[in-house]
C-alpha cells in the first residue's frame, strides 16, 4: 500500500472511532441521568431507545 493511502485510511478509522467513542459516551452519561429533562430532547426518539446528540449533552448558557 502507498504511504500516502496508508496515513488517510488511518486518520479515517481514528476520526470514525473517536466519534464513535464519543457517542457512546452521550448515550451512557444521558442513560445514567435517567434522560432528564434539563438534557433536551432527543436528536432521536423511537419510544424507548432515545439518541442524544454528543455536542448537546451539556448545558446551554440559556438553561443555566
């Protein structure tokens, strides 16, 4: 393989699982606050499985 093919098929699997990983870390932080009301809604609500968006986790300024 080529070098230069090499570095991007590494920087893409390191860019996908990280924000996998942060992703993941959304959905266990809103599960273990009992997906309160304070976190908004969901980016996705299919009754029980609810999504939440990694960038919305915290607090806006407005909800403080």
């Amino acid at each position: 393989m080529q070098p230069a093919r090499t570095v991007v098929l590494q920087g893409t699997i390191a860019l996908i699982s990280s924000v996998a990983s942060l992703w993941a870390a959304t959905q266990w932080a809103a599960s273990m606050l009992d997906h309160q009301p304070a976190l908004g809604p969901p980016l996705v609500d299919l009754g029980v499985l609810k999504l939440y968006a990694p960038w919305r986790l915290a607090p806006s300024r407005e909800a403080r």
